[in-house]
C-alpha cells in the first residue's frame, strides 16, 4: 500500500482553494455538499463565477496571505506563477494546513483521489497522483455497483451507533446485530427511500431478542486463482464469511478479498502429502457451522470437478447443517481459454472429457479409450506426476504418438507457462522443462491452438 486514504471528517473545518479557471473549478466542486467552510480564492480574475459555486463557497478577490491559512485543514493551489505557488505552499504549510499544488503531486502534502459520493458512505480511490485517469475510469465503474440511496443507511447506523453500543456490550452480538440491521429488511427499505421505516426496522431489531443463529456451509469455486474470474456470489459470501477453509491452490489475491477478521483454516493438500485427511476437513466443517458461524469452504478452480466437493456436500448434510454450493470456472475451462486452446472445435474435437491424472488407491481408472478417441479433447487434472502413465495408457489405447498436448502451468497468473509438444514426448517435455506448478495437461488436435494463441513471456515449445 503506497497511499493511505485516511478520511478526514470535515463538519467544522476550513477548506481554502487558490487559484481560477479549468485546475481550480473542479477542486471546488468537490465539496459543493460538504458541511465545511469553502473559501475559493480567485485573484485578480475577472470572469464570472459560476453561479452554483457563489451559492456554498465564499468567493474572496485576491490572493490568500499568511493569516487567511490559519485554522484551515486542507489548502489546494490550482495554478499561477511558480514563485506565488511556492510562497503560498510555505505559508500554509506554516499554518499548519495540508497542501495540494493541482497537477504536481511529488510537491504536494496529499493527493485528491476519485470519490464516489453517496453521503454518509464515500468511496476513494487512490493513486498517489501517478494515474488519475485510471481512478476515474475505475470510480465510473463504481459508481455503477453502489446503490444511490446506501448513504441513507450509513446515516442511519451513525444516528444509532451509540444506542446499540449501550444495548450490546459485547462486541460480537454488535456485528451480529449491525448485520442483521444492514443486510436485512431495513436495508431494502433505505434502498427504496423508505428512510423513517427502516429507521422503525432497526429498532425493532434493536429491542427484540436475537434469534439463535443457524450456520451454514458454503462450497465455494475460487476459480484458477485470478480473482478477477471470482464470481460475484463467491466474493459477496468470502465478504461475509466468519471461517474460511481453504485448499492449498487458492491464492493470496483471492484470500486477501475476506474480512481481515475472518477465521482462516488452511487444508491444503499436495501429492503425496496429506497432513489433513478428508475426514478431518469435512469434521472442520461441520464443527464450525456448529458454532453458529458461516462458514466457507474455499476450493480451487470448481467444487464439483475434482475437487471433493460431492463428498463433503453429502457428509455436511447428513449432519443437519444447510450446505450451499457455489461454482467456480474449472482450472481447466480457465487454463485452456487463457491458452487459446477450444476444448471442442467442429473440424477436430466433437467432445471433452475430463480425467484425473490420480485415481483412488484400488479404485477404477480412467476409460483411456474413451480419452484415445481421434476427435475428443482430453484433459487431464493432477496430471504432471503421472505424466508417464498418461503417455503410455493413450498410445497403449490406440492415440497416435504425434497426436498435439500442451500444458499450461499457473494457467490465469501471472508465471503462466504454456509448455506445447506431442504425446510420445510428454513425460520426457514434463521432466526437460521441470514442471512443478499446478499444471493442466490437454491432449487433442485442439491442443495445437496453444501455439497459435498470444505467447506470454515464459513459453517454450518441444
């Protein structure tokens, strides 16, 4: 984090802009609903001010001094010669007052973020003066996802923050009342401009018992890992969530969109290495739901392809706990889009199917005739320690030994490998180039269109 968007609160406070025309105008405007003190000094300029402007700022006609600095918390300076802007900048600062020198943020105290303005909620995005037209392109994109009317609700919670203070001394049935409060009906009422009933909502929250909270499960799909490719369900209930558990292939960047005071439980697993049996996973679960907390449990790629996610579907359920399941793009589905690959194709690949490079000890194995078959894509998950055993059950099944493969390694992030060859070269492609990541491996005509796509930085072709 290179800038801390502190927020200062600004009932009372004297905020001074220097400066007239195109640099100044928009410094002012941020603060047209502001409840502080706006002094706009405009110079010697002589066009009109605009008119909205004259209605909440005073508009002084000259250059600020020294004394006018006193008791001001922010000062911007919006243009003019580089000795005024420099004698202003001094006097300020000597006053006491934070500056911003518009246009030069090296010379500046702070720099003005893009704000998404919703009253009681304010939203910034920061920067540090390098990009703003990137903040003011993502703060578009904000804009369109935050409700107009969300600033009435936070209104609300400040009016009643001191009351539920003094109702629940504990600072877990506060959270638990705040989400009931906010998540609930009195919430969809301030979104549809019905403030003085959700104000009656939340307080009839306030004073009626708690219910029992029930817990629940969640089988979430983390996706290959970018957390752009995160659905929107799945960040909303990692938000929301009191007890993560999560598998070794999620990442950090989708870690890092849980609450920071959210519980997390790492059971990761790798081959060969299992510190945490299943059972013992699925025991987490059931004990954590237990407790009355939302709990989810976070899986690579989908929950449902290759991830156990049926397992712990039935056993959380035969406990009598409510189980959700949320998909997630498959690290196949994922790596091969990234790859350019198409999983099916009309001239080469009628059909896909999807196979596990590791099969339950004494249990079936894959139909490697099926995964032969001239116009099928075949796909194969944990496959990179069996490379050997692929290669030889496909031509052993009849695939032809110049038949394309690739394999994407940390397919979506940003060390993806693209790794193309043939199948009579595959285990020897795995062991010349030392694959270790997670790693998808396709088998097909199709896996051709590896080559065909964009090459990252780290490619190599057999």
């Amino acid at each position: 984090m290179r800038t801390f968007p502190a927020s200062m609160p600004l009932e009372g406070k004297t905020v001074i802009v220097s400066g007239f025309g195109l640099m100044a105008e928009p410094k002012v405007r941020l603060f047209k609903a502001s409840p502080c003190r706006l002094k706009w000094f405009i110079g010697d300029a002589t066009d009109p001010v605009p008119s909205d402007i004259a209605q909440y700022a005073e508009i002084i006609r000259r250059e600020p001094t020294r004394k006018d600095f006193r008791g001001a918390a922010l000062v911007f300076i919006a243009g003019g010669e580089d000795e005024a802007i420099e004698r202003q900048a001094d006097a300020a600062r000597k006053a006491g007052s934070q500056v911003n020198i518009v246009d030069s943020p090296a010379a500046s105290d702070f720099q003005t973020p893009a704000i998404v303005d919703r009253d009681g909620i304010v939203i910034s995005i920061a920067s540090g003066g390098a990009a703003p037209v990137l903040s003011v392109d993502l703060r578009a994109a904000i804009e369109q996802l935050i409700p107009a009317r969300v600033g009435v609700i936070a209104d609300l919670a400040r009016e009643l923050r001191s009351t539920v203070k003094t109702v629940f001394e504990r600072f877990d049935d506060r959270r638990a009342y705040w989400e009931r409060a906010l998540r609930g009906k009195a919430r969809d009422l301030a979104l549809a401009g019905d403030k003085s009933g959700a104000r009656r909502e939340m307080l009839r929250q306030l004073n009626a018992p708690a219910p029992e909270r029930a817990g629940i499960v969640h089988l979430v799909g983390a996706g290959p890992g970018n957390p752009e490719l995160l659905t929107l369900k799945a960040a909303r209930l990692l938000r929301e969530a009191d007890v993560i558990v999560h598998d070794r292939l999620v990442s950090e960047e989708v870690l890092d969109l849980a609450r920071r005071d959210a519980a997390r439980i790492d059971v990761g697993k790798k081959q060969g290495h299992h510190p945490i049996p299943q059972e013992r996973i699925e025991d987490i679960l059931i004990r954590e739901a237990r407790k009355g907390q939302r709990v989810v449990r976070l899986k690579g790629g989908d929950p449902f392809v290759f991830g156990r996610g049926g397992e712990e579907l039935e056993t959380v359920r035969a406990a009598g706990i409510d189980v959700e399941v949320t998909p997630g793009i498959s690290a196949a589905v994922a790596c091969a889009a990234s790859a350019g690959i198409p999983l099916t194709h009309r001239d080469h690949a009628q059909s896909v199917t999807f196979a596990s490079g590791v099969v339950k000890q004494d249990g079936p194995d894959a139909d490697y005739r099926m995964l032969a078959a001239p116009n099928t894509t075949g796909v194969f998950y944990m496959g990179v320690g069996a490379s050997a055993q692929i290669e030889s059950k496909l031509l052993l099944a009849g695939r032809d030994p110049s038949t394309p493969i690739a394999i994407v390694e940390n397919g979506t992030h940003a060390n993806e490998r693209r790794l193309t060859g043939t199948l009579g070269d595959l285990s020897a492609l795995v062991q010349r180039e030392t694959v270790t990541g997670p790693s998808i491996i396709f088998v097909g005509e199709t896996a051709a269109f590896a080559n065909r796509a964009a090459q990252p930085a780290l490619e190599y072709s057999a």
